[in-house]
C-alpha cells in the first residue's frame, strides 16, 4: 500500500507561497504586484499581504512604479541585495577559497587560504567551520545576517545526504560535513559536487538561467559535468550524476586515478593531453608521475606542461598539435553521445586554469557536430568559458544557498 503524502499545514503553504514569490521577484524584476498575480496564481490578497511582510523584513524593497493603464500606477518590486549574505566556501587539497555574496549572488568578499585538507577529514570541519568565522570577521558580518553556508568539493558528494563519499583530490572517503558543520556554527550547510555548484550560478543568474536544459562541463586537472534538465539541477538517485570523465573512452586503456582502465579523464585532462604528446614524441622532459607530489604542486607543473605545449604547438610541434587534436576528438565523441541522449540548447565549457584554446576546441566542435544524431544539433549552442577563477567556483557554492533562500518551498526563509 502506498505510503499517504502528509498534509501540508498553513504555516508550509505560506512559506511556500511566500518562497514562490521571492523567486519570480528575483526571476522578473522590477515587477508589480498585479504582474505576481498573474504569474503566481495566487489571489491579490495573499499577494499583497505576504509581500509587505517581505518588505517588513527587508528582503525585498520598492523601485518606482510601472507604467500607468488607466488606473493607480502600481509599485514595482525587487530584491534588497543586502538583506542577507551567502557564504561559499572551494575546498580543494592544500587550499580552500572563500567568499561572500549577495542576494544578487554578487561577490562582497573573497579571499584565499592555504590550509591542508588532504588526509585530514577528521580536522575538516573545524578549519572550515574557523574559515568562515574569518570571512565573517573581516567584513565585520553578524551570523543573523548569514542565510547560509555552501561547499563545493570534487568528486562524487551526496548533497542530499551532506556527505562526501569519494574525493580523489582530498583523499575524503564517506566524511560527514553538512550537519556537523551546520551543528559547529547554527547555520545551515550545503555541500555538492563543484561542477554542480557552478551549473547552479549559471542557471540561478548566468548565461543559462532562461534555460531549461543545458549542461556544463569543466576541463582542467579533471573532467566535471554539471546537468540541468527540467529546469532543475539534476543529482541523480544517490548523488553520482554527472561523473562524464569517468565513462569510458577506451575499453582497457589508460589507468585512471580512480583504478579503472580507459576512463575519459584520462585522454581529456591535463595528464591525458601531455600522455598524448609522449605517445608522440618520447620525451624525458616531459615525464611526470604523482608518486611523491602533492596534488596541488602536481597540478601547478601540469599546467606548466600544457602552457609549454600550447607554445610548442603555435610553433609548429606536430607531436603538440597532434596531442590537443586527439584529446578534442575524444572530448567531442563524448560531448556528442551526451546530446544525443540528453538534447540541450547549450552547453557551456569552462577550464579550471589554464585556458585550452584552439588546439583542442577546433577538433572537439568538429567531432561533436559529425556525430550528433538527426537534427539535434540545429539549435545548440556552445559557450565557452575558457578561464574560471577560484572565486568563481567558490560562488558556485554559495548558490546553493540562494538556491535554496529562493526555491525551497519546504525550508522557511532563514532570519525570521
């Protein structure tokens, strides 16, 4: 027998209510309250009583009046970007990047710290947890002000669960962090896989938020995927979703640093591209292993590597060329199978550090559109987003937040 839904009180249809407007506020602003009628389906009453209870409480303000049709001209609303603050926290091995947004996801504050997290889950939480307090601290912010903290971390994180349950780069393995973070300082805490935070920006207040399905992908150290379809960031049923470097490029090929064969992280990547070069050209010189190295110094000298043979290439190194070509097509094959299982009108490709320029982007969007299927290219569009700072991926997850502020009809607005 299935189980009955239990019915929602008064107390959750408000919050509902009063979440749905707060978001088509942000959606459409400057907007009327006549227009919130329209757009929301509820009555001029409920619309007008709980908007001047937001207004009350400082969420959301006045910005002038609309266009009169004959009538009394109609107040247009907004949101007050300053009526709380998101903290987004890009933990990464040997450094972790913080800052501070605004309702309007803007950055008031960001600042970065070396701090080692590899190994170290069991400290994790409390160097997090005085991080924050620090950021707080400099800007002279009060915890009432804090509607929140995000975390975004690589690899597969249950956000639902709040937990980390594989990170290769922080050697993380099953570690709790929402709730005894949220526990340490009284707020509440939201974590997920870094290219899903920045998949949630984009579609909150980036060049995608008018789309309904789209994806992301990150290029860099690894290969990240961040999916929206429906309208709505898509996890999967336990959190997995969106592991694309770890589909299959090459059945018993290269070894993974997750211990399978052939994964695509491993032709696409940094190290996947300068293992194309030594395919190419044996060179002594451009050998690098990660035994004895810190992931972060290991990822500074790949970058090296890859700027190196962007040079080499531009020169007219056909081994150079040859490796960015190679490591193009495999990407766009595998773009190209996404599409054709997932449709989007875009997808936006973004790198962790270095930029990849043409080498690579020419072969990868000529082996996408060879292998789509039908006409499912005809509309899509491909943005590219070459560099991504740190604070960018930080804000990613700071979204989470608003993401919730906005969208959460369950979770009353925080501040009450």
């Amino acid at each position: 027998m299935q189980a009955r839904t239990p019915p929602i009180d008064r107390k959750q249809m408000q919050d509902m209510n009063q979440n749905t407007l707060l978001n088509l506020i942000r959606q459409h602003a400057p907007i009327s309250r006549p227009q919130l009628v329209s757009l929301s389906g509820l009555s001029p009453a409920t619309v007008v009583s709980l908007t001047n209870k937001l207004i009350e409480r400082g969420f959301v303000q006045e910005s002038g009046v609309a266009e009169s049709t004959g009538g009394r001209k109609a107040a247009l609303l907004e949101i007050c970007p300053d009526a709380g603050i998101a903290v987004g926290l890009a933990v990464r091995g040997f450094e972790t990047t913080g800052v501070l947004v605004n309702l309007h996801g803007d950055i008031l504050f960001a600042k970065h710290k070396e701090m080692t997290l590899r190994h170290e889950h069991a400290r994790g939480v409390e160097l997090l947890a005085d991080f924050v307090m620090e950021l707080l601290t400099h800007i002279g912010c009060s915890m009432a002000q804090v509607i929140g903290i995000g975390c975004a971390l690589s690899g597969y994180i249950d956000a639902r669960g709040g937990r980390c349950v594989d990170s290769w780069n922080l050697d993380w393995h099953h570690v709790e962090i929402s709730q005894p973070l949220s526990h340490r300082l009284s707020l509440p805490v939201f974590i997920d896989n870094d290219v899903s935070c920045l998949t949630t920006y984009e579609k909150l207040f980036g060049r995608c938020k008018d789309s309904q399905n789209f994806f992301t992908v990150s290029l860099g150290r690894g290969v990240g995927l961040g999916l929206v379809i429906n309208g709505n960031v898509y996890r999967g049923a336990t959190g997995g979703a969106g592991e694309f470097g770890h589909t299959v490029a090459v059945a018993g090929g290269r070894r993974c640093e997750c211990g399978k064969r052939g994964c695509l992280e491993e032709y696409v990547s940094y190290r996947g591209i300068i293992a194309n070069y030594q395919e190419h050209r044996d060179s002594s010189s451009f050998a690098i292993s990660a035994t004895n190295m810190q992931p972060d110094w290991a990822m500074q000298r790949e970058e090296e590597m890859i700027l190196e043979l962007l040079k080499r290439a531009d020169q007219g190194d056909e081994a150079a060329r040859l490796a960015f070509q190679q490591s193009g097509e495999r990407l766009g094959i595998g773009l190209a199978n996404l599409v054709n299982v997932l449709n989007p009108e875009y997808i936006l490709l973004t790198g962790e550090g270095t930029i990849i320029e043409r080498h690579l982007l020419a072969p990868m969007e000529a082996m996408l559109r060879q292998h789509i299927f039908s006409e499912l290219g005809i509309s899509l569009r491909i943005l590219i987003d070459p560099l991504m700072s740190y604070e960018n991926w930080a804000r990613g997850a700071a979204a989470l937040v608003l993401h919730r502020f906005f969208a959460s009809p369950i979770l009353p607005l925080h501040a009450q």
